[in-house]
C-alpha cells in the first residue's frame, strides 16, 4: 500500500502547473553591404496564442571588414505575425555602435537600424528565413563613415520558438486538492486499522 507520502508527491507533481520552457533561442546572421559580415543571437522567441511573434536581438561580434576586425555590439526587437506556416515581421528599436580603431585614434560609430524579416515555420516550432533593411549612422568621428550615411543590410535567420503555456485551471486544482485530503485521511485510517489488526494477532 502506499504511504501518505507517496500520495502526496503524486497529486503535487499534478498540481504543480508545468515549469515554463526555456526561452525560445536562435541565431541570426547580418551582412552589411561593403563592409562585413556579423552573426548574433536571437532571444525570447515567442509565438502568443493569437499568433502574433516576438523575438529580442543581441549582436556582440567582430566586423571582418577589408581594413580589419572592429567590435561591433547592437540590440534590437524582432516583432510580426505567423499566418499559416508563413512567418514575417519587422526589425525595430534597434540602437547599435561599432569600435573604430584608425592607426592610434578609438571611437564609437553609432548607429540605428531597422528593416523586414520573413520566414518559415516547420517542423512544429522550428523557424528560419531571411532578413532585409538598413543601418543609419548617427554619430562617427570618421569621414568615411559620415553621419546619416544608410547603408543595406540582408541576412539570414533561424530560432526554436516556444509558445505560452495555458493557465492552469483553478478548479481543477481544487478538486484534486480535495482529492489529496481525502486520500491521505483513507490511508491514515487503513495504516491506524492494520496497526490494531497486528496488535490484536500478537
């Protein structure tokens, strides 16, 4: 028979409402129209229930660029809609710098950028695609890279989306709330009774 204890780990492991998933990750890889080449990551891949889809982008990389590697660091979101099997959306809020060394000068280049982004879903939550947009300059110290330059962006991205979890349904936790108690009550009694039977025997 088993003990109250086991009863209880059971009906808690039901009760308790599953652990979230980890976020959804990705990968994204950006090439910036004569300059390089930068790969990042996607994170926080979401499709909600109303098939809406949300990602967060973080690039920390080196620019191989034909005048060497710069450090280049951006974020930025990642926000559209799943219709079908088909994914595409926007890149927005994206504020990023890139560190410029020129012989034994070092600034930032800062920059925003925004742009489109399309794609597949297969394979349950598995997306992948392209991307497409355009970087603005918006403070450098270099005349070869003046301020309010715009320079085209494309690319190509992949993420394993989660979605949300359900609420748990407060009733149904009630109800096996009650079922615990009842439960562990019946065997304290059948433990009590065994108890006196062997008591008796002896």
């Amino acid at each position: 028979m088993k003990t109250p204890s086991v009863i209880l780990i059971a009906v808690l492991v039901i009760l308790m409402p599953p652990a979230a998933a980890a976020s959804g990750t990705g990968t994204v890889t950006i090439q910036i129209q004569g300059y390089g080449t930068v790969h990042g990551q996607l994170q926080n891949a979401l499709i909600q229930a109303d098939n809406s889809v949300a990602m967060s982008m973080l690039v920390n990389d080196q620019l191989q660029t034909s005048q060497g590697s710069f450090p280049l660091q951006a974020t930025g979101e990642w926000s559209g809609i799943l219709n079908n099997s088909t994914l595409s959306g926007t890149i927005h809020d994206v504020q990023g710098k890139i560190h410029v060394c020129v012989i034994f000068s070092c600034n930032d280049v800062d920059f925003t950028a925004h742009g489109n982004w399309t794609g597949q879903l297969q394979n349950g939550l598995l997306g992948s695609g392209n991307l497409t947009g355009t970087i603005t300059v918006t403070n450098s110290p270099y005349p070869q890279i003046p301020q309010g330059q715009t320079i085209p962006i494309y690319g190509a991205w992949a993420a394993d989306f989660t979605s949300p979890i359900p609420e748990f349904n407060s009733n149904l936790s009630l109800l096996l709330l009650a079922t615990l108690t009842a439960a562990i009550i019946l065997t304290r009694r059948k433990t009590q009774n065994a108890k006196g039977i062997g008591q008796v025997s002896t």
